[in-house]
C-alpha cells in the first residue's frame, strides 16, 4: 500500500507516485472530478490550480501528467476500495484537507448535483470529518467559486 522509492505509487501500481500523501489527496480529486459523471474544464484548471498552489504537490512538475498516471494506477478499483487506501495515507489533518480540495473540485462549475453530494458524504465520513467542519469547507468553496 505504501509508496516505496522503486515501485511506485501508493496505490499499489507502479506510477511513479509522488508521495503517499499527494497521490491520496490527487486519487480523492479524480473521483471528485468523475462524481458527476461529466468531465469539465473548469474542473480540470481547479485541479491544475490546486497542484500549483499547494504545498502537498510540490514535487509535481505537470499536474495533468501527474493526475492521468494516477487515474491509471487507480483504474479497476472500485470507488470505496480507492476512498479507503486514501483515508489509510491521511492523518486527520490532512484528511480535512483532502476534503477541502475534493470540495473544491466539485464545486468548480457552481453547482453541486445529488452525485457530488453522495460522493462528498462518503469521502467526508470515511476521512472522518466532522459534520460542522465539512459544511463550513462546503459554505466556502461555494462562496470561493461563485461567478457572478
């Protein structure tokens, strides 16, 4: 499970991971990014913003290279399979985190559909945020990606 420096990633393939800790927080970003179901690009540039700006992705040289080798190394895995493997690479303060820029993702197109809700419930319980945490994440992302 764990990334070693000459197999690979965290999640058991041999991706060239960044860090257990990145390549959890990325996995929990594709599946927010799938959780509609629909691919889009003001999704895709949240998450190249997301790998620019936070420290967690300083290793990463191009987001995008980096997010499609990890959705390689996580394909065939169920959802909750991938959740758990995440959550097992987070500590609880890096867990709210993961949530956080889950969030962020799902909320990049202004709008959250029932899926997304599903989804970020699932991620929420299993990282173990609490519920009063998560709606003040949820309140500002939304507030953070408002367009007009």
């Amino acid at each position: 499970m764990k990334r070693t420096k000459n197999y690979g990633c965290a999640f058991g393939s041999y991706h060239k991971g960044v860090n257990p800790t990145a390549d959890a927080m990325m996995a929990l970003c594709l599946l927010a990014l799938a959780s509609d179901g629909k691919l889009k690009s003001k999704e895709l540039e949240i998450m190249d913003q997301i790998v620019a700006m936070s420290p967690i992705f300083a290793e990463v040289k191009n987001a995008r290279d980096y997010a499609a080798s990890l959705a390689e190394a996580v394909a065939g895995k169920g959802r909750g399979e991938v959740i758990k493997e995440a959550a097992s690479n987070l500590n609880s303060r890096l867990s709210e985190t993961a949530y956080a820029l889950a969030v962020q993702v799902v909320t990049a197109d202004g709008r959250v559909v029932s899926s997304e809700h599903r989804f970020l419930s699932e991620i929420r319980r299993a990282l173990g945020v609490p519920g009063p945490l998560a709606g003040k994440i949820n309140a500002v992302a939304a507030i953070l990606n408002r367009g007009k």
